[in-house]
C-alpha cells in the first residue's frame, strides 16, 4: 500500500497540463470518486490495524498534495491568460468614427454663443406657417411683392399657408404671447422659391434677433451690432450701417463690415471695396409693436436678421451654396478641426 502510495506522490509531482480540458481530466483520474486516491482509500479497510496510523497520515497527505498539486496549474492557467491576453473586451466590434459637426450649425451656434452671453434666449417657430406671421403682422402691404408667387412658396394652393421665408415670423409669434422686455434670438431654416445655383438656393438658414423693452434706442442696437463683429470676425473688425428698407422696422439699415478676406484692402469677395454687408437691422415699426399687441407708446425695440450661409461663406471661404445641403463627406470632414 505505501509503495503505491509512493509511485502516486511521484506521478503527481510531475503532472502537466496545457489547457483546461487536461487538467480536467487529471483531476478525473486522481480524485473524483473513481479517481486513483479513493481506490487506495476503498483499500484502506484492509490495511493491517498496526499500520492503519501510518497508512491513513500518508494517504491523507497524498490526496492534499494531488489537491494542490491540482490548484497549482489551475493558478498557472489563470495568470497565463492575464498576461498573454490582450484582448480588450469592452472595445466596439466595429472602428467608430465620430461624425463632424456641419458648418452651418458651427456657425450658428458661434452667432447664438454672442448672443446668449447679451441675454438673448432663443426662440423658434415653425417652418410652416400663415400669412399673417410671415407677412401682415411684420407690416407687409397686402401687395407687397415679397408675397409674390415666384418668392414665396405657397402650400396646396392655398395662400395663407406658406413655407416661411424668413425667421422675423418667429418675432410676430413671440410678441402674441410674451410680454416685453422681451430679447430673443430665433435661428431656422426659410423658403424662397428661387432657382438653385452656386450663390442661391431654395432653403436656407437665418437668425433673427428682436430686443423690446422700454427706452430701447438706435444707440443700443449699434453697440449690439459692433460688438457681434467684433466676436465673431475678430477685434479688428469694423462696421458700416447704411440706409434700407424693411417693412417691419423704421429706420431700417444694412450692416457692412470691413471684408475678413482682404482686411478691407479691396478683393475679388467684397468687389474691391472693403466692405461686405451681412445683415439687415433697424428699430422695430411701431405699427408692428401695434399689430401684435404691444403698446407703442410706452415700448421701443429693435431687430436684425442674418443669413447664416452668408457668415459661413465669410468665415469659412465656400464658393458654391449647394455643397452646404449635398452630404459630400469630403466637404463636412474639412470642418473636423473646428467645434
Ligand atoms: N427678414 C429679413 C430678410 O429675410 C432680414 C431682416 C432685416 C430681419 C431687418 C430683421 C431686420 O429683423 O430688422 O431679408
């Protein structure tokens, strides 16, 4: 009996296994039930009673050693898997690429960034609209040409329902409901039926902003005016404001500022003069103020409306206004590096 006891303690001593599934079956044949160890201990009963003593200690050691014996290549299977595994299970199964933002909305969360930090919040309306936010309530004549068919896009034949053609409609929507001071700024996309080519193009993007409080004077809109500039095309920046024509605001004004392409020297982008206008502003009509429900005697405000494409193409040099509505990857990745 010690000599098979022996012979086993050495078999043991030089067990090797290289996977699991040997490993399993040494712990098979030397201590499951039919292993090799409980056969010796079935024997056990014979064992003469002078020698039980020693037997039984050897036997004991023997199925703690094979135990051990056992644990010890379990242990080297499980640090072997951790150093050579490089597996990195919490990784996506397929390359991820993050999409870039698009210009336009780079843009114009550059312009709604400004105005936020002025107090403005941002409203918004819808793009679908009637005639009375898009036209009359702005102080539009009813025969106003920009009501025209050939600007406007009309929606099943029915002329009070039309695709917005610019975001001054969101300032009529505000004033209904909000009592002033009011100072919002409302960006989305407008409608104007116009063939499609490199410099126009049937939808676009504008922000408008309205500020109506009491003692709201021209002064407070220049200041507005010249530190947008300022923000946006850089401290160098200088603007011009000449005389225009709008129906909903009196005086009304164009904004030019000093071309960012040439630094005002004169080049191909501003026509050789220096200056290339970018919005339209003015004090708000009080006939609208009036129309909408705001008492013209007691409120004064102003407004401004830019075309987002516009600011884009001077900030960013984009010769052809249909790559903005194309998806071409090529064209969005160029714009990877800004935010
Ligand atoms: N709504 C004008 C347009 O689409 C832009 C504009 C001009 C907005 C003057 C204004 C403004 O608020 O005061 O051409």
């Amino acid at each position: 009996m010690i000599a098979k006891i022996n012979n086993l303690l050495e078999e043991i001593d030089t067990l090797k296994a290289s996977n699991a599934e040997e490993l399993e079956a040494l712990r098979i044949k030397y201590l499951s039930k039919k292993g090799a160890i409980n056969d010796l201990m079935a024997d056990f009963r014979n064992v003469a009673a002078d020698q039980k003593k020693e037997v039984g200690m050897r036997l004991n050691d023997l199925k703690t050693k094979a135990q051990d014996k056992i644990n010890s290549l379990k242990e080297q299977f499980a640090s072997q898997d951790n150093t050579t595994c490089d597996l990195d299970l919490t990784r996506s199964a397929y390359p991820v690429k993050l999409g870039t933002r698009h210009p336009l909305t780079i843009v114009k969360n550059e312009i709604i960034d400004i105005f936020s930090r002025l107090g403005f919040s941002i409203a918004e309306g819808p793009e679908i609209e009637d005639d009375w936010h898009v036209f009359s309530a702005l102080n539009f004549a009813p025969e106003h040409p920009a009501r025209d068919m050939q600007d406007t896009f009309f929606i099943e034949a029915n002329p009070d329902v039309v695709l917005r053609t610019h975001t001054s409609s969101v300032q009529s929507r505000v004033m209904e409901t909000a009592k002033p001071p009011i100072r919002i700024i409302c960006p989305g996309r407008v409608y104007r039926n116009e063939a499609i080519s490199y410099r126009a193009h049937c939808f676009f993007h504008q922000v408008e902003a309205l500020y109506i409080d009491k003692d709201v004077s021209f002064t407070d809109l220049k200041q507005v005016l010249l530190l947008f500039a300022k923000e946006m095309f850089g401290a160098e920046t200088k603007i011009r404001l000449r005389p225009s024509y709008f129906p909903f605001t009196e005086p009304s004004a164009e904004m030019d500022i000093s071309c960012n392409i040439c630094g005002g020297k004169g080049c191909p982008f501003c026509k050789h003069t220096g200056w290339v206008e970018i919005l339209g502003c003015g004090m708000v009509d009080p006939n609208v103020l009036e129309l909408n429900g705001i008492d013209s005697k007691v409120y004064s405000g102003y407004a401004l409306g830019m075309g987002i494409e516009r600011i884009t193409n001077l900030k960013y040099q984009v010769k052809d206004l249909r790559m903005f509505s194309e998806n071409d990857m090529r064209f969005l990745k160029e714009f990877e590096a800004a935010y």
